[in-house]
C-alpha cells in the first residue's frame, strides 16, 4: 500500500483551503441567498424566461424563440442538450460544487496554481499568483457587469495551458488526455474570443518550444508533440460541435459575417467579410489608459463612478445656484470616468504588487517561457488599444484569421492577466528555490528593476499633473451650458473644472497608494536578497501584500452593497400596468416597447413576443430593417405592421405611467396578398419598405421568383389562418378559391426552417425583406412549418464521438498512471 506523503501533500490542502476560503468570504451575501446579477445577466433571464416556460411543458428548450426581434434561434440564448455524453458534470467538479461568483473565483485560482505547479513553480509562490490571477479588477468588474461566461471562460484558460505544457514536456498520457479535456471544458462555456486569446497565448507557446525543439533536435518530440496537441484539441472542439456547429452556422446570417451596407438612393449592397471595423472597434482602451494596469483611477474608474458629493464639482454646482434638478442632472453627466471608451463598469488593475514583480523578473528570470510571455503581453495591449493604434490594428482586423468576428479590443486584456502573475511567480521561483542562486546578481537586477519601477511611477506623476480630465463629452456639455447661459462660457468652464479637479484628486490618491505598494513590494525583495528575511515570510509578506492590494480595488465595485435579495433582484420583472393590460390578450402578437431603447433591452421580452430585444449577434436582415425602418423617425407603421406588433407600450406624459396602446393596424400572425412587387436585390427590396402597403402587396427579389410557380389572383374569401405557434412547429390552414400568396409574419431563416402543404416540402420564399412566404395552391390546405436545424442534429452526433474519445484518453492516462506506480512499489 503506498504511503502517504503528508509533506508534500499539505502545501496543496492550504491552497485548496485558502483559494476556497477568500472566495466565500469575499462572496460571502451568496450564501445569504442574495445574487449579484448584472445588466447582462438580468436580461439574459429576462430572454430566457419564455425558453424556461417551454421546457416545463415540453421538457426541453425550443430551438426557435419567438420573444426578440421578431424571432430568432433560442441555441444562441440556451441550449440544455449539447453533448449526448454527460461531460459537463466536469464544469462542477473543478468548481467544487460552489454557488457563483465564489465559484468564479475558486475555478481562476485553482487552475492558475495547476499551471504554476506544471511549470515546477512551488505551491506558496503558485498561491500567490493564483489569487492574483483571479482577483485582478477585471474579474470583479465581470461579475458586476453580469458578463459570466467571460469570467468562467478565463478559468479554464491556464488549465489548457498547463495541459499543453504537460503535452510539450514529454508527459504525454496526461498532456493529450487533460489538453482534449480542458479544450472540450473551454470551449464548453461558450465565449469564443476568450478560448480566441488562449489559442494566442498556446500558439505563443508553442513557438517558444519549436523553436527549443529545432536547437536541441528534437524532432521525435518535436513531431509527437505536434500531433497529439492537434488530436487532442480536435478531440476538444469535436467534443462541443453541438454548439460549435450551429453557432458556426448562424453566423453566416448575422454581422459576424459581414456588415450590409444598403445605399437605398442606388439600391446596391455591400457586405463585408466581418463586422464592420468601426463597430468592432467601439470599446478600444486608450493608449495613456493603459496605465490603469498599474494605477486604477487613472481615468476615473467606471462611467458609472459619481463624483465625491463633497467634491470640486459638487461645490461648482453650489456655487452657481443651480437649479436643483438641473443641479442633480448636471452631477450625473459627469462620472468619474473620463477616457474615451463609450462606458466601462471599471478599470483593468492588476496591482502595483505584481508590477513590481514582474519588473524584476523581466530582469532577473531565465527561462525558456520568459520572452513569449512577455511577447504575447505586448501583443495583447496593442490589441486592446484598437482604434487608437489604427495602423497596426487595422491590419490585424483585415488580415488575421478569424480576428474580424470579435469585437471590444479591451477584452485582450485578459492576457497580461494572466501572464503578469505567472511571470511574476517564475522570477520569484527563481529567486527563491533556484539552484545556486546568486545574490548579488541578483540584487544587480534588483536595482535595475527598482529603477525601472521608479521611472513608471515618474511618467505616472507627469500623467497626473499635465492629463486635462477633460472627456469630449464633458466639452460638448460644456458647450451646451454656455448656449443655455446665452453666451456666458463662466457656468460651462466651473463645472467642468470642478469635474476635472476631482478626477485629479482621485487618480493622485490612487498615485500614492500605487507608490506605497511598489515601494512595500520592493522592500520584500531587497530585505530578502540582502539575507534579512527567510523566504517562507518573503513569500508570505508578498502574498498578503499583493492580495490587499487588488481586493481593495475589488471591493470597490464587488462589495456586500452590490448584492441583492433574490426579490429585490427578481423586481425588475414586476409587470408593469402596461405588461398587465397586454397580458389579457391571449392572442399570438408583438409588442414595442418605445419607454425605452427597444433594440437594447430584453426585460419586455421576459413577458412578451417584442419587435426589439438584447443580443449582441442579431440577424444580419433584422439588422438591416432596424437600420433603416424600425429606429427612422417618422415611424414607418406599414412595417411594424407587417411585424404584427399589436401593442405599443408607451408613456402618458401627464400621468407619468407606461400605457399599452393597441395598434389597430397589425396584421396578424398571416395573410393573403393580392400582388406581388418584384424587386432587384436586397437595396431595392429595402427601398420598396418606404411606402407601400403589406395588406395588399408582398415584395419579393427577382432571385426568388421562380419560388413561385403561378400568379397569385386573390380570392377575397379566402384566408389563411394561425392553429398553433409552438416554437419550432407552427400549424396553419388555409382555403381559397384561387391560388394565392400568403404571408407569415415570421423572421425569415434558411438555416433549418422547412415549410410543408399537406405534409408535402414546399419552398419559403424570402418576403418583405425578411419575412417568410409561400404560394398556397387553390383549395384548402395545412401548413406546418418547422424548424429543424441540421447543423445542430449533426453537431450533437460529432460530439458524442469526441467526448467518448476523450474519456477514454482520460481513463488510459488513469490506467497508465496507475501501472506505473505499481511498478514503483512491487
């Protein structure tokens, strides 16, 4: 019987208990019963709530909603069947079970420490860096923005990294059993550009190696190596193709594939292969904001940071005798945030502990992995910066595979996440428990590295004392209050000056803080190197000072207060008068919300089938209309007609509710047109939406004419009707004398959509730019449509094969492990 080794054993119980036991404190109101939510995540469950109703009657999701834009598939929002093999009970296990966010923060942790330990990092040096991997700002700040799949994501990035490491190093059961895994778990969680930035970071990597493998020829690994990472990655991906799939194939009708650019003056369409540069560049992180890495109020903090009440700005107010609720709408319009990014909900701060750190072993570190991870975190912050280093990510964007379909630059910031603390951990190891460690070599990089750390904090203090805090909005609102003042600029220039003085004051008190922390991280390191100090506290001292460091940054936007009572957060639901009054309506309809921005919001959703909704992947012809029709003043009625949008909520400016105000126009769920209006191209189809009348006329493109088997003569008894909208089949039937064309007031899908008259396939013909169509013969008839999409059937059998696959590698390396420990003690 093999002996227990408690020695080496119990570094890795204090971990598991330290990681568990900061993450429960820290997200303590969790088990209170109380949640966090999120702007994300509450409309999240507002668009799913329709999907949860379906299921307990059904047992399972649709794959079609019906309750934003008009309709869409329900696989982008929820999917309960990905997988015929039960892979995902290994997303609780490596959450230990834990409620979110503490599991959050638990999973980044403890997958951090297993890379560290893959890269022979001793346990209390990884406990460091896995608790500054997980509670660097970004994380908290995820969390309050109800952004969870990115946050859970980025757990299992240094798994898969540790994996690969595993594979390169020549542990080759374990290394393609745990990168298919950890691929599969990644992939799983279903945010693409995040597993995109760990592809950058392996491939990084991988290069690192190659590059060893060729020095030391060695082209037997080298060769094997290559071969199992890609079986194993394959086996991953094969493993999610149920999502993998079908997201694959709706993205050929969204934006991801391409922009339509409709000039309706010439009628002609240009598509772009991706989204549109501007749009994808909207969230770029400024140049000089990049600072926030080691300062976090640099720019203020959030966009939705206030001011101090006893601020500059606040006395400005004051002080000029505002009007009170001018007054209160003047403190509001200028947050603490004032970089150039539409809003944050926080800074990107991975401490000034673990800047110091990383200085000195930039300097000090030798390793083979000490220049891909610093060459991959360059990389990252060039990304991040956007639009605001045009000339080289413009490139990117038009040349890299694949880098076109993601959007928000800023979001690379996860890697220098990761790789600061890892490099940090590297050096310290170094430091630390290196063979023959030279200390005055090492104190000769020390110094160089403390020089380096001060001449950051010098740039840091010009920063602060020639930045303006002065956004372009600040200066528009500025020009606004000078008009209202008729001229006097004295009204305009003390409230921006007093916005000014206050984000100074904040990012000279986080200065401070910043310089106090790099001088304490410093002082470690010198007492040490110079023999003053054991490592064990070294480490210790570090790793209490790096931890204070970012939770109190942290707590700054995921505290107690953030939490809410599951009734309190569940109030937003509350229907409203106006909710209550359409909900008698038992009739199959839409609704436009127009109290609010109808094409960001997915609360009216929660209750209803609405012309608007909240998803960043719309379908590109949804896309089009609401360009161009549904958001164009005048409202053009015809097409929220043709939409069936039967309710528009809408608010009584004399009595200050939210009304329902029926539309007495709305067509229905269906109807027979008397003619059809050929067009030439989608430009054209898109102009005809200007004026005309969808009761009588259907426009159609000439490509789809041949659709259509005979000229439709209009019976004026005859009708088509709805039987049953049941998501993914909808029943219909029809009788008329002649043959006629009937509309159906459904968004127009290619992609598994099938239309049937009389149990025989019939063709959907594309209908008022995005709606569906057919051509009904003479005589009475039942419609069926349904939706059965065939890359998601495909998918789900491509990853029942992966994953058994995968199993079976995971049992051979257990095999494997186990045989060769019997050998050991026989």
């Amino acid at each position: 019987m093999t002996k227990i080794n408690w020695k080496k054993l119990i570094p890795h119980i204090v971990a598991l208990a330290v990681f568990v036991l900061v993450s429960v404190v820290y997200c303590s109101p969790v088990l209170d019963g109380k949640t966090v939510g999120g702007s994300d995540m509450t409309h999240w469950q507002a668009t799913v709530h329709p999907m949860d109703v379906y299921k307990s009657t059904h047992g399972h999701y649709p794959l079609w909603t019906n309750n934003m834009f008009g309709g869409m598939p329900a696989f982008l929002i929820a999917m309960d069947k990905t997988n015929p093999v039960p892979m995902a009970y290994f997303l609780q296990v490596f959450n230990l079970f834990l409620p979110t966010p503490i599991s959050y923060f638990f999973l980044m942790c403890i997958s951090f420490y297993f890379l560290a330990l893959v890269l022979r990092v001793n346990p209390w040096l990884a406990i460091l860096g896995g608790l500054g991997y997980a509670y660097a700002s970004f994380s908290a700040v995820l969390v309050i923005a109800g952004h969870q799949t990115e946050i859970w994501a980025m757990g299992y990035v240094p798994f898969l990294l540790g994996a690969l490491v595993l594979l390169f190093e020549g542990r080759y059961g374990w290394g393609t059993a745990l990168t298919a895994l950890f691929t599969y778990l990644l992939v799983s969680i279903n945010h693409i550009q995040i597993a995109y930035y760990c592809g950058l970071m392996a491939a990084c990597m991988g290069i690192a190696y190659l590059v060893q493998w060729i020095r030391n020829k060695q082209y037997k690994q080298m060769g094997l190596s290559i071969v199992l990472a890609m079986v194993a990655g394959g086996l991953g991906v094969m493993s999610n193709a149920g999502t993998l799939l079908t997201n694959y194939d709706y993205s050929k009708e969204t934006l991801r594939n391409g922009a339509l650019t409709l000039d309706t003056a010439t009628g002609k369409l240009e598509k772009s292969k991706g989204l549109d540069v501007d749009y994808a560049f909207t969230w770029s992180e400024g140049i000089t904001e990049t600072f926030t890495l080691v300062s976090p109020n640099v720019y203020g903090g959030g966009s939705g940071d206030p001011l101090p009440q006893d601020g500059k700005l606040a006395d400005a107010i004051s002080n000029n005798q505002v009007p009170q609720q001018l007054a209160q709408q003047l403190y509001y319009a200028f947050p603490a945030y004032w970089g150039n990014q539409l809003s944050v909900a926080g800074p990107v701060y991975l401490g000034a502990v673990m800047i110091m750190l990383v200085i000195f072993s930039l300097f000090y570190l030798k390793s083979k992995h000490k220049w891909w991870l610093v060459s991959v975190t360059v990389l990252a912050i060039l990304l991040s910066w956007g639009k605001n280093f045009a000339a080289f990510n413009d490139f990117m964007f038009y040349h890299f595979p694949l880098y076109d379909k993601f959007r928000s630059p800023t979001m690379s910031l996860v890697i220098p996440q990761l790789t600061f603390p890892l490099l940090a951990v590297l050096g310290l190891q170094q430091l630390f428990y290196g063979e023959k460690v030279d200390k005055a070599y090492a104190f000769q990089q020390f110094k160089k590295a403390a020089i380096t750390a001060g001449v950051v904090l010098l740039v840091l203090v010009g920063l602060y004392m020639t930045a303006t805090y002065k956004s372009s909005h600040d200066l528009q609102l500025q020009e606004e209050l000078t008009q209202m003042k008729k001229g006097d600029p004295s009204l305009g220039r003390a409230i921006v000056g007093g916005a000014a003085a206050d984000r100074q004051a904040l990012f000279g008190s986080d200065l401070l803080r910043t310089i106090l922390f790099v001088v304490l991280a410093a002082g470690v390191l010198f007492i040490y190197i110079k023999g003053k100090m054991k490592a064990g506290i070294a480490i210790a001292a570090l790793t209490v000072l790096s931890f204070i460091d970012l939770i109190m940054v942290d707590t700054r936007y995921l505290n107690h207060d953030t939490y809410k009572d599951t009734d309190e957060a569940a109030a937003v639901f509350n229907p409203s008068p106006a909710d209550q009054e359409i909900l008698k309506d038992p009739g199959y309809f839409r609704v436009m919300n127009t109290t609010t921005d109808a094409f960001e919001d997915a609360i009216t959703s929660y209750y209803h089938n609405t012309v608007g909704g909240y998803h960043a992947a719309k379908l590109a012809l949804f896309q089009d209309v609401m360009t161009h029709q549904l958001t164009r003043q005048p409202m053009n009625m015809a097409v929220y007609d043709m939409f069936n949008t039967k309710y528009f909520i809408v608010a009584n400016r004399q009595t200050n509710q939210v009304e329902a105000v029926p539309n007495p126009g709305a067509l229905g769920p269906c109807w027979l047109v008397q003619s059809i209006n050929y067009v030439d191209g989608p430009g054209a189809a898109m102009k005809a939406l200007d004026n005309f009348n969808p009761r009588d006329t259907a426009i159609v493109d000439n490509s789809e004419k041949a659709l259509i088997p005979f000229t439709p003569q209009h019976d004026t008894t005859g009708f088509v009707h709805l039987v049953k909208n049941d998501n993914d089949v909808i029943t219909y039937e029809s009788n008329s004398g002649a043959n006629e064309f009937a509309v159906f007031s459904e968004i127009y899908y290619s992609r598994g959509w099938k239309a049937y008259i009389d149990g025989k396939e019939a063709p959907i013909v594309k209908t008022d730019y995005l709606l569906r169509g057919l051509a009904l013969p003479a005589g009475k008839h039942d419609i069926r449509f349904e939706f059965h999409p065939t890359a998601y059937y495909t998918g789900l059998k491509i990853a029942g094969i992966g994953s058994i696959l995968t199993l079976l590698l995971l049992i051979g390396a257990i095999a494997g492990e186990y045989r060769k420990k019997s050998k050991a003690t026989a």
